[in-house]
C-alpha cells in the first residue's frame, strides 16, 4: 500500500471526493458544522489529507488522525469551528 499527500499533488482532490461520495451515513452530510468547515481542511491542511493506494487503485482517503490527549477532558473544544481555532 502507498500513501500519498494531498499537498503534494493537488490533482487527488478529485479522488477524495470520489472516495468520499459512497461510504458517508447521510446525518454527516446534513450537519451544519460538517457543511460549514469540512471543504476548508483540504486547503488549510493538504498535508494531513492521505490517499491510499495499491497498484493504481485508490482504496482509502484519511482526514484526521487519533492523538494522545493528556489533559482534562474540559480543555479541549466543545465543537469544531473558525471560533474554536481548530479551523
């Protein structure tokens, strides 16, 4: 499997959104945070978006990845949102 980065080939944009297309519940495209902030990651953070391929075939697209928190819960934000900073 290969991974590659949204920033280094903004072509893939494409195949994101062909990835994202089919398997998505249809609550998440209806949130008004979701429909607000999502389109800004591809360009405010190209190189945490990564397609998965095997041979010429993408099989997989990430947007985020879990991290270690090792604080109090109450510190991190109650939503995402330009207001928040995470976006």
């Amino acid at each position: 499997m290969i991974a590659e980065r949204l920033s280094d080939n903004q072509n893939l944009i494409d195949v994101i959104n062909q990835l994202h297309k089919e398997p998505w519940p249809t609550f998440l495209s209806e949130d008004k945070y979701v429909k607000k902030y999502w389109r800004q990651i591809y360009k405010k953070y190209p190189e945490y978006q990564l397609l998965f391929r095997t041979g010429v075939e993408y099989i997989g697209v990430g947007n985020s990845a879990p991290i270690y928190w090792n604080s109090n819960i109450d510190d991190l934000p109650s939503r995402l949102g330009a207001e928040t900073g995470w976006l």
